[in-house]
C-alpha cells in the first residue's frame, strides 16, 4: 500500500487510511480515504503469495535471526489481538499493575 495514491490528489495513502473489508483467496477487498483529500475509493487487490518475493525490513541481520526463532504469527493470534485492542481502554499502567499483581 505504500506505493499506492489516492486518484484524486496524488497523496500516498498511510496504513492507517485503509482497512479491509473482506477477502477471497487471493482477491482482497479494501476501502481506502485519503487523509489529504477525504476520498474514497474501494481497491480491489490480488496478493498472491509469491516465492521470490523480496523481504523488506528494518532488521538487522542478527535481529532477523532472533525473530526468525519465534513461531510465525496465526490468524487466531491477530484475532485475539484485534479483540484485546478494541476492549482496551488505554490505561497502560493498569495494566501492567494487574500483570505483576496476577504474577506473585
């Protein structure tokens, strides 16, 4: 999405200004609105998988190494995220206070 611009004004659009709104295998389906112009616009996407994509990051190597070690993130995971997300309240230190309470 960073290379894609808004058709009207030429801005880039931010993650931020896009949300999707459904897929079907690789056809995705987004709603885009420019934070410049206020349009919106509806992109429909193919994402296929593609083996010799190259990897973008701001890694380092060393990091990617260390990364590389942990499992890779589920669709249950990013679920239940999105769902922990859209209860919080914001209240960092709450939460954490309950954390290290829970934890003794």
């Amino acid at each position: 999405m960073a290379s894609v611009k808004c058709s009207s004004c030429g801005q880039n659009y931010q993650m931020r200004d896009v949300k999707i709104l459904n897929h079907y295998q690789d056809l995705w389906f987004l709603n885009a609105l420019c934070s410049s112009c206020h349009s919106r616009y509806i992109i429909v996407a193919v994402i296929g998988q593609d083996q010799n994509a190259e990897i973008i990051s701001d890694l380092n190597d060393a990091e990617l190494v260390r990364f590389n070690k942990f499992p890779t993130l589920t669709a249950d995971d990013v679920l239940n995220m999105h769902d922990f997300l859209r209860k919080f309240d914001g209240d960092f230190s709450g939460l954490f206070c309950y954390n290290r309470r829970r934890n003794l």
